[in-house]
C-alpha cells in the first residue's frame, strides 16, 4: 500500500507526521524514545538537516543506555550525512558525535576506531594529536608543566566550558582506549590533558574523575607517591562538592591500585564503599565493577566462597540488565572460584561461556584472566589437548609485548604457564614443547618480576 504512495505525497505525509511529533512531546523527550522515530520522518520527508540532528540525540540516547552497536551505527550515519550536507550544525557538534562515537567503538571492542575517533573527536576540537613517541612525550611534558600553572577563574563563556569538558572526555576515551592497548605514554599524556582542561571548566565531578585515573594509571607504572598524592586530593575534593559518584570513582581505582601492591584487605574496604555508595544512587553499572575489584579482593587474599558471591551477584544483576559484559565477568569470577575449589567441570561449563563474550571485546585484563583459568580448568579435568588450545590462544593473543601487567591478570599468565609446564613434563620429546616451556615460564618470570618492582617503588 505504502509503495503506491506518490513520492511528493509520502514526503508530505512524513513531514506531517515530524511536525506532529514534536508538538506532542516535550523537549526533553526529544533527545528520548522519539528521536529515531523523528529522524526516520525528516529523513523521508527529505529535510536531511532535521534527520542528522534527531539521528545525533538517537545515538547519544544509545549510547547511555549502553546500545553501543546502536549508538555506533547511529552516530556513524549522523557524521555521514552531516558531512554530505556541508556540515550545517558546525565544528563542535561533529567533534561532539566523534567523541561519542569513539566510546561507542570501544564498547563493541574495536579499539582502533576508538583511537582515531577520539584523536579526530580532539582535532575537531582544535587540539592537537601525536603521531609519534616523541611527540606523545612532548604533549605528556607540557601538560605536566601546565599542572604547576595556577588555575584561572572558570571561564565565563558557556561555549568555553562546554568545548573544555568536551576535550576533557575525549582525553579520558582516547586514555582508556590506550590503557586497554597498552600504550602507555600516550595515555599518561591524555591523562594529563585532560586533567587540565577540566580544572578550566569548573566541573568538579569531571575534575575528581580525571584525577583518579591518571592517579591509578601512575601507580600501575610505579609513581607511588604520585599516585597516593591524587588519589588523596580526588577523595578529598569529591567530598568537599558532594560527589558522590566521583567519590566511589576514586575509592574503586584506589581499591584497583591496591591490588597491584597486594593489599587485599584495603582493596577490599575500598571497593565494597565504592560498591554501596554506587548501588545506593542507582549507578548499576559502576556498582558492578567495584563489586568485582572486591571479589579481586576476596579472591586473591583465599576467602573462596566471599569472591564466589560477589561474582554470582554480579552475574544476576548484570543477567537481569542485560548487560552482556558484565555478565562475562560474572561468569568467570565464580568459574574461577570453582576451578580453585577443584570443581573443574561446573568451571569450565562457565568459563567458556564467558571467553566466548569477552573475545570480540576491548577487555585484555579480563581475557587473560578468563582465558587463564579456563586452561588450568581444561588441565584439572584431564583434557590437556583443549587445555593446550586455549593456553596457546592466550599466548598469541598477547604475544609483542603488550601485556597487561597488573595484579588480577597475573594468575591468567600463571595458568598459562601451568599448562605449557606439565605439556613439557608429560610429553618432554615433542618437538618445540620444551622450548616453549621454557619461554613462557621467562616470560612470567619477567612479569612477576616487574610486578613486584611496582609494589616496592
């Protein structure tokens, strides 16, 4: 029926029905349930303007709700389209929808889309992006220097601000995507910068965030004191402005740190404060991953059955969200609990359920541990040739050096290395196990190693 519509008519009907829409919705609902709908009318109707724009609100609504397909795709049309247009909405808006469009890549784990859109999200915003060691080191210098310049009054102009907070995400993006890669100069600079540019803006809650990051970010790479001097202003800022969500940030990363120095009663404390706090004001996401630093916590420091439960509500509440990552995570962090209680099968029939989720993911911690655990689990239940499959997968995956060394993927390398060792010790005249026996287990050697050189620097 609709195919028989004249194509002047089917235009006029879309328009009508746009223009019906927004008269019936209040403004802030716009940037809601109706923005896709709004887009599909103005779209057909052949006002391509009105389209990009509600296609923009459509994928900044995805994206908080945590559709990161939808959003990438959503916002990827959105640029498309404005750019075929002439750009009508400016600089700012495209460099806006870069941003965005940066987290929403790294949510469906393509870190190198993440990368170029947030170096193209900062372009367009007028910042300047390295491409080079050197000039990563250049930017990290200048904006440690710029941290000793006192801070002038927030700037009057709302376009100031807004444009500065905007550099201040874009850096926290473009920082956590080189985090995840293990790159880490250009996240210290980014850390950086964007610390800056939010002590500019005004906005304490995105002052406390970037400075907890780059406070645990210092820690994994060994400036203790460093990373106790900002994780102890971020605390004391956030309370000082009533954040409470900037708190528990800081309090989680703070938990995240301790478990790179091994205090696993403090990382505890930390997390499950972090935990209440982020569950009391309804922040589920955030209440998930400081519940999994503590099951880190129970774990490591052998209290089995309090990490288990830790990882089993997280499962269930990330199950009942449909929040696929974090159901991952709760998948291992039980299975890993029942691979060390001996209970093989009830590991493996969850482990692999959850590598099988976090592969496609920007999550290597995560990855090693699951992938880790899964091996020795294979091993316990006699199937050595699997156990050998998955310990090599791993071995690949982080293979040239980027290596995610921090305290809670040490036991995924060690299970790697379990595996490779009693492969050599049951089958010592295959050809090539031996050596690879010996390779992976200097290769641990020099992670622990460099480990252990972070809890006492």
């Amino acid at each position: 029926m609709y195919a028989r519509v004249p194509a002047a008519r089917a235009r006029e009907l879309h328009r009508r029905a746009g223009l019906g829409i927004e008269r019936r919705v209040a403004l802030p609902e716009l940037s809601g349930e109706r923005s896709a709908e709004l887009a599909h009318h103005w779209e057909r109707a052949g006002e391509t303007a009105k389209a990009v724009h509600y296609l923009g609100l459509a994928g900044e609504r995805a994206l908080r709700s945590g559709a990161h397909n939808d959003a990438h795709r959503t916002l990827s049309r959105a640029l498309s389209e404005d750019a075929a247009i002439g750009r009508p909405g400016g600089a700012f808006r495209r460099a806006r929808w870069e941003r965005m469009l940066a987290v929403a890549s790294f949510g469906i784990g393509d870190l190198e889309g993440s990368i170029r859109h947030s170096a193209g999200a900062l372009r367009g915003l007028g910042e300047p992006v390295p491409r080079s060691a050197v000039g990563w080191t250049g930017l990290a210098l200048f904006e440690l220097g710029r941290m000793l310049w006192p801070v002038r009054a927030a700037p009057s102009s709302p376009a100031q601000r807004e444009r500065r907070f905007e550099v201040a995400q874009a850096c926290g993006q473009l920082a956590t995507t080189h985090f995840y890669n293990a790159d880490g100069l250009p996240t210290v600079a980014s850390l950086l910068r964007g610390l800056n540019r939010a002590r500019r803006t005004g906005d304490e809650a995105t002052i406390v965030e970037s400075m907890a990051r780059l406070a645990y970010v210092s820690g994994t790479l060994g400036l203790r004191g460093v990373a106790r001097s900002l994780f102890r202003r971020a605390h004391e800022r956030a309370v000082s402005v009533g954040d409470p969500r900037g708190n528990a940030l800081a309090l989680y990363l703070d938990g995240m740190y301790q478990e790179v120095l091994g205090e696993w009663e403090r990382c505890r404390e930390l997390a499950e404060k972090a935990h209440e706090t982020l569950r009391a004001i309804g922040d589920h996401p955030e209440a998930e991953t400081a519940l999994a630093i503590a099951s880190h916590g129970y774990f490591f420091a052998g209290h089995l059955e309090r990490a288990r439960e830790c990882g089993a509500t997280i499962l269930q509440a990330a199950e009942a969200r449909g929040h696929h990552h974090h159901v991952a995570w709760g998948l291992y962090l039980v299975g890993r609990c029942d691979a060390a209680r001996g209970e093989f099968d009830a590991a493996i029939a969850r482990l692999e359920p959850a590598r099988h989720i976090l592969a496609p993911l920007p999550d290597a911690i995560d990855i090693v541990i699951c992938e880790g655990w899964l091996a020795r689990a294979l091993l316990g239940a006699g199937r050595l040739d699997e156990a050998v499959t998955v310990a090599r997968a791993l071995g690949r995956r982080i293979a040239g050096g980027k290596r995610p060394a921090v305290a809670q993927g040490v036991d995924g390398y060690a299970g790697w290395a379990d595996v490779a060792l009693d492969h050599w010790k049951r089958m010592p005249g295959a050809p090539g196990v031996g050596g690879e026996a010996t390779g992976v287990a200097a290769s641990q050697l020099a992670l622990v190693t460099g480990w252990r050189a972070k809890r006492t620097s």
